[in-house]
C-alpha cells in the first residue's frame, strides 16, 4: 500500500497534469496486478464501504497517542483533516510492514465484520504497522473518506502508456460495470474482445487555425470544403449491429448520460441543449 499512498501523495501535490498522469504509469508499472485493480476501482469511485466513523477512531487514537481528546480535536481544526490528524497523532510504527494494497483492502472489508470490542485492538495494530502516508490512508478508507477520483482521460491515458492499448478500448472497459473481486487485472488490458470492435470511435476531426496563407498548402479556394464549427460539446455517435455507443472528445464512453439526457429533456436526435446542430454526432 505504501506505493499507491505515495502515488495519492503525488496526484495531490503536482499541479501538472503530465506529471500526474506519470505518476499513474509509475504506480502501473511497480505494483503488482491485483493492486493495480483495486487502484483503478478506488480512483474511479469503487470504495469499500464505510466500517467505523472517524469520531469512535478518534478515541483509540488518543488512547494509543496517550494525550487527551480535547488537544487532538484542537490539532484537527489546525491541520483541516481528522483521518490525517489522527495519522499524524498516532506514535511511529514500532515494525513497520509493507503490505499490499489489496490486502489492506480485505482487512478493511474484515473489520467491519468484527465485533466493535475486537475492532479496536485489529485498528491499533494496522496504525502500529503503517508509516504517516499509509495511515492516512487506511484512515480514509475505513471511515469511507476517500475521495480521490482521477478524470477518466487522465486515468485511461495512463493505463494506455503502461499497457500499449488504445486508448478507447480502454475507456470501454472501465465504463461498463466491473469488479475488482471477480476479474484479473489481465483482462482488463488484454487484446481481442470483440465487444470493442463494435464500439470503437472514428478519429475526432478537430479544428484547428490555420498560421500562415492557405492557398500555397491548400491550393485553389474553390476546390476547398468546409463545414461551420458549432459551439457544445463535441461527440461521436456509434451505431453497429444494432448496438448504440456516445463518445464524448476526451474520449469516454458517455451513452448513459447522453441517453438519458436526451430522454429527460426530449431533444432531438443530433441537437444539443443550445439549440444547434452538433455536426460531429
């Protein structure tokens, strides 16, 4: 887990996006598969589900800390951020333990299941196993805090550079429904599913100005055909086999959401909410 905290640390830091998506293909490439999967299903919102409240973990941090609540709860209003206060609060690790995420991901799931007397002692342990980083960390995802979602273009092109796919493949598979408990981390960068042949988009024709005289490079205006470039959101819709798929520019899969946009507002086929005809659909 250490590895994906520091990668949170990083994302959060960086104000570069390049530099962001980098320290995703650097996570990709150290961590092993199944922690991938279970980063791909945090940052995209897939979280376990909350096990206790940051106030109950409060009192056993002060416990394990030996000060009183009243000066950890004046440290928290300093920092801005209970799960880290209560990391910072805790003592240094006696041992520390590099586990994976994964497994960190079950010990959550298995706290929950715990009596509230055999949760404490299994918490204070985790906290005397875990650096800074990787308790804040745990402390997020027990209390179900975490909150780091990464744009899916950022993500997707992250996993395109570890992986070699194209990109729209990939943002194909993350936006159908999937879980990190019943697949491999192989399948979802695996070749050859037919399903993507049938989805997947024709290149975006992007405007662009042009910087110097057209006509040398262009030749004759008369010869030229041009289309006007309407103001909305540009999109792509994908009809084979009787199948329908939206794509939006940045490249994700967006037929839920157009869908039922569509049906809430009754717009026409091919207008957007202006008005106007988009003709990229």
């Amino acid at each position: 887990m250490k590895r994906f905290a520091q990668c949170c640390t990083e994302w959060e830091h960086t104000p570069s996006i390049h530099d962001k998506r980098d320290a995703l293909v650097r996570y990709f490439r150290e961590a092993r598969d199944e922690d991938k999967l279970w980063a791909i299903a945090l940052l995209t919102g897939n979280r376990p589900k909350r096990v206790l409240s940051l106030s109950v973990l409060k009192d056993w941090a002060a416990e394990m800390a030996g000060i009183p609540l009243w000066l950890l709860e004046a440290s928290a209003q300093t920092i801005g951020d209970l799960a880290e206060t209560l990391a910072l609060a805790v003592p240094p690790a006696k041992e520390e333990r590099h586990f994976s995420l994964s497994h960190w991901i079950a010990f959550v799931r298995q706290t929950g299941s715990l009596s509230h007397q055999a949760q404490q002692p299994a918490i204070q342990s985790a906290w005397d196993q875990l650096g800074c980083e990787e308790r804040f960390l745990l402390n997020k995802l027990l209390s179900g805090g975490f909150r780091l979602t990464v744009p899916q273009s950022i993500l997707v092109s992250a996993l395109a550079t570890y992986s070699g796919l194209e990109e729209t493949i990939l943002a194909h598979r993350l936006a159908n429904p999937w879980d990190p408990e019943e697949m491999a981390f192989s399948q979802l960068i695996q070749d050859g599913q037919p399903q993507e042949d049938l989805s997947k988009p024709y290149p975006f024709f992007l405007a662009f100005p042009l910087e110097e005289d057209p006509e040398p490079a262009l030749g004759d205006p008369s010869g030229w055909i041009a289309e006007w470039k309407w103001d909305g959101l540009r999109s792509q819709l994908i009809v084979r086999q009787g199948r329908l798929f939206i794509w939006s520019r940045s490249g994700e899969l967006v037929t839920g959401e157009i869908s039922g946009t569509a049906r809430s507002s009754r717009l026409s086929p091919g207008w957007n909410g202006a008005g106007r005809r988009n003709p990229s659909l």
